[in-house]
C-alpha cells in the first residue's frame, strides 16, 4: 500500500495494468467505483472476464486439465449452448462467494478456476460413480489407478475447504472460496 493509503499507487507495467482493468478487484466492488486503472466497462463485467485471464501457462495447463477430464461429460449431458450458459454462471458464483468473504482485498481474481469448479460440481452430481484414471505416487514408485469420481472429486472439496480454512486472515494467492463456492454452484 501506498504511503497515501491508496493500492493502487505503485509503478505498474502494462500487463499489471490490463490484469486490474479486466480481473474481478473485490475492492471496487464493495466501494462501488472503478479504481484506476479504470475499464469503459461496468465493473459487474469483470466477473466474466476475470475467467479469461490466467498468470501464467502453467495456471492455464492446471485449468484446461481438469477442463479436459470432466468438462466433455457435461457438456454431452446438457449441450454446448446450456453447458457455456452453466460455465459462466458457476465462474460468477465462485467470483461472488470469493467477494463476499474478502471484500475489501485489493488483488485481482485471475483464472477460471472457479468455473471450472463448478463443472466439477456438476461430475459430482451427474456421475457419482465413473471412475477417474488417477495418478498416484507412492515413494519413487507411480501407480495409475481407477477410482470412483465421488471419491476423487470428494477429496479435492476437502482439500478446498481445509485450505481455504488455513488461508483466514493470509494471502495464499489462490482464490479457495472461489473453488468452493464455484463447486456448490454446480
């Protein structure tokens, strides 16, 4: 923070600057204002193009992988047009359930994580019981196993909310209460 108290007054570059334009900043929600750097956009359109932006490749891989494994099934169960409508939605749920517990954070929420929770939250609930190829290491050893969805993606909500539970009061960079909200929404 700036020594005026203001977040926002520090040299940024031009990718800082597109990333607090188009990112969902919690802040400028709950003041109700578009901070600068400012977008000719209504700040409630950073919801969606939050799930656009990503802070690297490797952040893009993570979330195109779980789209890859769970994300075809429930497209084939509600058709593109539903599953793009249902996409967006969870990714606006975990934005606001992620806002509604830190407000106030001047950080941009980057990712579709979110979204892509909420697909998973719909693979929970449409196929309980598919089994997911699962890579488990053990000591130097790799095992690749089948295991039941409930189980798999029941496991990735704990590990959500233990983390999340953790992340009180901490800034952990990674938006968990997005993950959980996005998950119930689906």
């Amino acid at each position: 923070v700036h020594s005026s108290g203001d977040p926002w007054r520090y040299p940024m570059g031009a990718g800082d600057a597109f990333v607090m334009q188009y990112g969902l900043v919690p802040a400028e929600f709950s003041s109700s204002r578009d901070l600068p750097p400012t977008i000719a956009l209504p700040i409630w359109l950073t919801l969606i193009t939050s799930m656009f932006l990503h802070a690297g490749l490797l952040h893009v891989l993570g979330n195109m992988l779980y789209l890859w494994v769970f994300g075809d099934n429930v497209e084939n169960g509600m058709g593109s047009a539903r599953f793009l409508v249902f996409y967006l939605l969870c990714g606006c749920a975990a934005g606001l359930a992620q806002l509604a517990l830190n407000p106030h954070a001047a950080v941009p929420l980057i990712g579709a994580s979110g979204a892509i929770a909420g697909v998973l939250g719909a693979y929970f609930m449409l196929f309980p019981t598919s089994r997911i190829l699962t890579i488990i290491p053990i000591f130097f050893f790799i095992r690749v196993i089948s295991i039941p969805a409930i189980v798999v993606l029941g496991i990735w909500f704990l590990l959500q909310v233990v983390n999340s539970a953790s992340s009180f009061g901490a800034s952990s960079g990674v938006a968990w209460f997005a993950h959980i909200g996005g998950f119930a929404a689906g």
